[in-house]
C-alpha cells in the first residue's frame, strides 16, 4: 500500500487542488490522456469535477496498455459517470517506435498526442492534458517533449502537485486509483537496442499477470531476450526468494519461452532499464534531436 503524506499543512494541500479546479474551468473544454493509473485518474475526476461532460477521457488502444489497466479504467470512469472513449493509435508501424532507442517514448507519446489532436479538432475540445506531475519533471521522460511539440497541458504540474500529493488528494476524494502501484506502459519492459514488437511486449503482459496472481503488488518483468529478470518491491522480496516461488516463477517463464529466469537482488526500482543511460540521466544527442524538457 502507497504511504500517505505528512500533512502538516493540509490548507496548502486543498489549496493546489483549488488552483486545479481552477485552471481547468478556466480551459472549459477539455480532453484528459487518461491511461487509469493514479495522475491520470486523479486529473480525470477533477476536471469531471470542474466542467462535468466537458471533460472527455480517452485512453490509447495500443498493445503496449495491458487488458487488466483497460478494464480498470473502464471501471473507473463506470463508477464516476465520465465520458471516455478509445483512440487508437499505431505507434508499433512506426520504425523510430519499434527499434527501441532511449527516445522510444517520445515517438509512443507523439503518436498519442497527433490522434488526441485529430479527434480534438473534429468535435472541439480546446486542450488536450495529461497527467505529468512535479516528481516527473526530474526524471528522464522523453514523452514530456512530445507534450511540449503538441502543446499539451500538464494541470497537476501547473498545479505544484507532487506524486504523494496526488495519492493523498486521490484518498480523500474516495478514488479506487489512490494507492495504485506505479505502472508504466508494456514496452518499457524492453531493454533499449532490443527491438518492440506486439509479440514481445504481450509475453511480458501474460507473464506480468501470473505474478499478479501470485499475489505480488509492485513489480516488473524485464525481458532480455532469452533472459527474464523479475524485480519485486523489496518489501515483497521475502516472500519471491523460497524455494517454492522459485519453482513458480521458472514454471511461468519456461511456458513463455525463457530458457533462464532471474530475479533481481536489488529489487523493484522505477526506470531501471535507464540505468544504461548517463548518470546524468539525459543523453545529449537524443535531448537535442528531440528537445528533451530541463527543468
């Protein structure tokens, strides 16, 4: 379970959620990218909450989204009344997608975002958001520079909103999404330099579901070729590291195709993959060929 905040000074709390509120009634029709993790839930019911059917969700029908986070976000948006729709996108025809470089994301979130724009412009919504908080800022995030060449909106970063904000807000709002385990999409399971394809990134889901039903909450599944490498919250690590899960595991993954299977002794760790990266984390060719965003 996600840990709360301290709230020292709830008012301040309250308050960035009233700039949001704000900000978005001052944009009167809007269309949240809405993937049914945390930010974007939370970024979805406010601006149901701030322009009711004004407010639009449209989630990516994309192979890289597992079936499981479609279901939940159809259920989400059930369980508050939202409008939401699909668009589907085709990021796996695109070569630049496909071979994997460290800018993999832009080229997912560029095709995202043109789609969002096409559908915007027909039925005229005004702006397009999505959910980017503070913490995301920071990080090496190639999809921020296909926000800033479509010029969509970031509302919980305008806002000051950091990721434990937004859990807290989401909690007491009463949304399901609140402690939800951070996710990201399928293909960034997939070292970089080895190529996405729809065949590989469902193999990660179909063995990121058994896991689930083992009942782990936070983890990934990295595929490496012939190779899997399973990380696991180290909170959850005593309960992989017996010899009975062990067995599990090995019977999940040779069903896959994997000839090893390993798990990972330092544990689940967001973004990992870009450890191959600089330590400063950006690459400098790859931010000028695609305008990485420097905060």
């Amino acid at each position: 379970m996600a840990a709360l905040i301290d709230l020292t000074t709830p008012s301040s709390l309250q308050a960035k959620e009233q700039v949001l509120l704000r900000n978005l009634a001052r944009m009167e029709k809007v269309m949240v990218a809405f993937s049914g993790g945390t930010d974007s839930a939370y970024l979805l019911w406010a601006a149901h909450r701030a322009l009711g059917p004004n407010a639009i969700a449209m989630t990516a029908d994309s192979a890289s989204l597992p079936e499981s986070h479609k279901r939940d976000a159809e259920a989400f948006v059930a369980r508050f009344g939202m409008l939401h729709e699909y668009v589907e996108t085709h990021e796996f025809e695109n070569p630049e997608y496909a071979r994997n470089a460290p800018d993999r994301c832009f080229h997912c979130k560029d095709e995202l975002f043109t789609r969002l724009q096409e559908v915007a412009g027909q039925r005229g919504y005004q702006h397009i958001v999505y959910g980017v908080n503070v913490d995301d800022l920071g990080d090496y995030r190639p999809g921020q520079s296909a926000a800033l060449k479509h010029q969509v909106a970031s509302p919980l970063a305008d806002a000051g909103l950091t990721k434990a904000e937004i859990r807290e807000l989401s909690r007491l709002a009463g949304l399901p999404t609140w402690d939800r385990p951070a996710s990201a999409c399928l293909s960034s399971r997939i070292p970089y330099g080895t190529p996405v394809t729809i065949e590989n990134v469902k193999i990660v889901e179909t063995g990121e579901e058994e896991v689930k039903a083992l009942g782990f909450r936070q983890f990934r599944v990295r595929f490496h070729g012939e190779v899997v490498r399973l990380e696991i919250a180290r909170e959850e690590m005593e309960k992989a590291m017996t010899l009975e899960m062990a067995a599990k595991f090995t019977a999940i993954f040779k069903a896959l195709g994997f000839l090893y299977v390993t798990l990972d002794l330092q544990g689940y760790r967001q973004g990992s993959l870009n450890e191959v990266l600089k330590p400063s984390g950006t690459d400098d060719r790859l931010s000028s060929s695609v305008g990485i965003l420097r905060l």
